[in-house]
C-alpha cells in the first residue's frame, strides 16, 4: 500500500476535505440519516482504516479509533499528517486525501482492498507456528492486532500433548491484559509445540499434522487450513506436507492429508543456518574469544546441543532429505509463499558474510532456490526487516556488525501487510 498510497500520494486530502465541508451543509438530520445507512458497511470499513493506520502510520497519524460519517463517506481524518481516507458508499471505491491536494484520489475498488488488508471473511482457518527456542508468544503482538483491529477471532493456543497423543485448544493465561478468545472455533491459532528445541523437524510435524485436524474438528465446514510458519516452524510444516512426519518413537510416517491450501513461511532456514553449524558445532569465533561459542553471542535462550540446532546446520541429514523433492515432493495443489526479511549482514561461513536477516540467508529463505523447474505455486517477496528492540546487535572482531532482526520479524509491519496479503 506505501506504494500504491505513495504514488496515489496527491490523492485525497483537500478534495475530500472539500466535499466534506460541502456535504455537512446539509441538514443534520440528513446527515444522521447517511451515517445509519453507511454503517451496515462499517466493519469492513473500519478494519480497512485500522489496517492503514497500523501498518502506515508515517501517512496515517495519529491514529484513531472513531469514524466519521458525511454522505456519501465513512472516513478518518489524521491531523498530524493532515490527510483523510474514506469509503464511497456511492460507488464502494476508497478514497485518499493529502495535503495540498486539490481533490480526492480514487485509489481503487474497497472490495480488492479489503482483500489486501485481509479484511471480511477468512477462508480457512490460519495456524500461526513458532520457530526454535520460541512459543506461541512470538505471534503475540500479531494475535493482537488481528483481534483488536482486524475483526478476528481467535479460537486459541493448541498443544499436544506427547504422552496421551492429544491436543487441547487453550486461551492465554493473562488475568492482567484478557485476550478475546474461543478456546474453540476461531478465524486463527497460534500453536505451541511441547519442545521447541528438542523435537527433530520430523516429529514436530507430527505434532503439527494432530493440531491441523483439531483446528478443523473445532471448524466444522472447514476442510482446510492456512499455515504461516517462522524459522524453524515452516520446516515442521514441509516435513508434514511432504509426507515426512512422524509421531515420536515412531518409525513409520504420517501421510499428508490435502488439508492445507497455502503455506506461507518468514525467515525459514530452508538450506540451514550456519550460526545452527556454528552453535552446534561450539565454534570459536575467530580464535579470539577465548571459550565463548558463536551461539553465546546472541540473547536467544538456545542450548547449543539441542537436537534442533543440529538438524538446522546447512547440509544436515534431515534437511538433505527434505529438500529431495524428487523422493519427497511437495504438494502441486497447495500455494508457497517464502517471506524473505533482509537487510542485514549474515554469516554465510566462519569469517565470510551475506544478505539476510541475521540469522538466515536471504537464499536460505526462499524456497523457490530449492524447487528449481517444479510446477508449482510459488511467490517469494523481500522486507527490509529494521533493528529493533526485539533484535540482536553483536560485534564481532575483524568482522562486520551484525544486526539481527530475525527475531523481530513476526512483529514486523512489512512483514505483518505481506502475510495479510498472502492469507486470502
């Protein structure tokens, strides 16, 4: 939208402001009665408007809660950057006002809007997968947004449970902060795996396959779901398309059930990581360290000998086998899409760098490096992933700076439009 608003830019302000000042001439009560009948279409409108002024707030400011009502428009006025956007109800087209501006730009029909801003009905039921060393938690600023701001109900926290093969569906524990809940059926989940080091890809999407059918048993009509994995997470999700997921202490596999219809993965390690390698492996840095492994070098809570770090090094065994796609394809009737964070500079080796988001390589996170000539649904996009408190800043000798961002990237705006885009 920053383009297409940017560009549209000498868009809405002073016209809309102008019809805006024309139409409330008119009789109050002709004004109520306008404002009754463009609330009908009010919720769509306002997660539309709540979509703007979240995730572009540098042309959207400050934000605002309240809508405004002048036939034919709903809208909101932003005083700090003195612009308007609104919704025609005579023609459902959506409306831009900046500064300056002599009249209001059209910048397209309100329903491929709403699409984009992930606004209206969802399609199927989305699963929200954390990566290593994480939780359920790392979607919560996300989970947030979508409940307060997106309309979005949110059914829970699904967990299995490794000794009974069960999985319930739970509400977060916050007496302090509630958050709107099911604990049941719901538009989104965010899961929680019962080890999030210590679970081969494998059997993580074992546990991932049971959760997916008590989403769906708790979503009775729907047949299928739609998986946003990070990091490590999309891996557990490949290992269950792929027909490679197995309950734990199992030998045999757990076949793939056509219930997904996309899968959508932020910052995957698809080829690895070599900070996993480095980590893993206990590598001096640059022999200059003293004892202090790679892995010490980030704030991230990983056990440098979990079974995770070692099935995430480049070339490890488990990744050889999920990236033969010949033996172990991926499903042709399910969409891909790879969610690349960039901007920082990445250790591709001991003392040798590359564009990524840290941790992982930019060519790491896109699948589409890895399936070559195969037919299928693929889209792979780039965010600029900027530092953040969430991040990691570590300096290492004769080396360059390394910013990583890749755990600020499920809290990310770009990151957040891309994934709403992609889940219609």
């Amino acid at each position: 939208m920053n383009n297409r608003l940017s560009k549209s830019g000498s868009i809405l302000a002073r016209a809309l402001g102008l019809i805006i000042l024309a139409a409330i001439c008119h009789t109050a009560t002709a004004v109520e009665s306008s404002a009754r009948a463009d609330t009908a279409t009010s919720p769509d409108v306002e997660c539309l408007l709540n979509w703007a002024q979240t995730f572009y707030p540098s042309l959207f400011s400050p934000s605002s809660p309240d809508l405004q009502f002048s036939s034919p428009y709903i809208y909101r006025y932003y005083p700090t950057t003195n612009a308007y956007l609104g919704v025609s109800s005579a023609n459902d087209h959506v409306y831009y006002l900046r500064p300056n501006d002599v009249s209001p730009q059209d910048i397209g029909d309100l329903s491929a809007w709403l699409k984009e801003a992930g606004c209206g009905t969802i399609p199927y039921p989305v699963i929200f997968i954390h990566g290593i060393a994480s939780s359920a938690d790392t979607w919560a600023p996300f989970r947030d947004y979508l409940i307060n701001n997106a309309g979005w109900l949110f059914g829970g926290i699904p967990g299995y449970n490794p000794s009974t093969r069960n999985v319930a569906i739970n509400c977060p524990p916050s007496p302090s902060q509630p958050v709107s809940c099911t604990g049941g059926a719901g538009d989104f989940y965010t899961l929680n795996f019962s080890d999030s080091q210590n679970l081969s890809f494998d059997v993580q999407g074992g546990e991932l396959a049971a959760i997916i059918q008590a989403v769906l048993q708790a979503n009775p009509g729907k047949a299928k779901v739609l998986l946003v994995g990070h990091s490590m997470g999309a891996l557990a999700a490949r290992e269950y398309l792929q027909g490679l997921a197995r309950e734990a202490n199992a030998s045999t596999t757990i076949p793939y059930r056509d219930d997904v219809a996309k899968l959508i993965t932020v910052g995957a390690p698809h080829r690895g990581s070599f900070w996993a390698e480095g980590c893993y492996s206990h590598f001096d840095v640059l022999n200059v360290s003293g004892n202090i492994g790679i892995c010490s070098l980030l704030s991230l809570n990983i056990d440098p000998n979990s079974i995770a770090l070692r099935d995430l090094q480049p070339d490890s065994s488990p990744l050889n086998i999920l990236n033969d796609f010949a033996a172990h394809p991926l499903p042709a009737a399910v969409s891909y899409v790879s969610i690349i964070g960039t901007g920082q500079s990445t250790l591709s080796g001991l003392i040798s760098f590359d564009s990524g988001d840290g941790i992982v390589l930019d060519s790491s996170q896109d699948l589409a490096t890895l399936t070559g000539n195969l037919s299928l649904q693929l889209k792979s996009v780039k965010v600029n992933v900027l530092f953040r408190e969430c991040g990691n800043e570590v300096n290492i000798p004769l080396a360059p700076n390394i910013a990583e961002t890749h755990t600020c990237e499920t809290s990310d705006p770009g990151v957040g439009v891309e994934i709403l885009k992609d889940l219609q």
